[in-house]
C-alpha cells in the first residue's frame, strides 16, 4: 500500500487512494475495516503518526473523499487534511 504523508498548520493526515487497498465488503463493514486502518496507520509508536487518514479516489474532474480521525471515527470535514489532499493531487 502506498500513502502520502501530509502536514498542514501542524496537522498530520495521511492520505490513501482507495484504488490502493482492498476494503470491500458491505458499506458498513467497509466503514469498519477504513477505522482500523486509521487507527493502526495514526499511532505514533507503531504507526505512521498522524491526526487523521483522509482515504481518497480521484477521477478525472472530481474527487471523492473520506476521512476518519485517529480513533477510527469517521469526521465530516477537514480544513487541514483537505489543504493536504489539494497539495498531493496537484503534484500527482
């Protein structure tokens, strides 16, 4: 799996496109397979280290985006982790 590491007024998110992990199943177990993921790829000791996990799948004129905080729950919006997200496609 490869993901990017983004920092943003002192938030860290890492971002995952979806077409690079396999989290399929019903909706609602999907849901729950993206929270363990970011709670394993957020912890400092045996993680990567962040505030958030922003799981992503660009088309060609629109993104569509989640994110989960730290804990596995899934957050509404982040100014911060949207700021990463914009940086990462322009460079991709």
């Amino acid at each position: 799996m490869i993901f990017y590491k983004t920092v943003s007024a002192g938030n860290d998110f890492i971002h995952i496109n979806l077409d690079e992990i396999d989290v399929s199943g019903a909706n609602r177990k999907a849901q729950k397979n993206k929270g363990i993921l970011a709670i394993s790829l957020c912890s400092p000791k045996t993680g990567a280290g962040a505030d958030g996990v922003v799981f992503y799948k660009a088309r060609k004129n629109e993104v569509d985006f989640e994110i989960f905080n730290r804990d596995g729950k899934e957050a509404e919006l982040s100014g911060n982790g949207m700021a990463g997200l914009s940086a990462l496609l322009f460079f991709l």
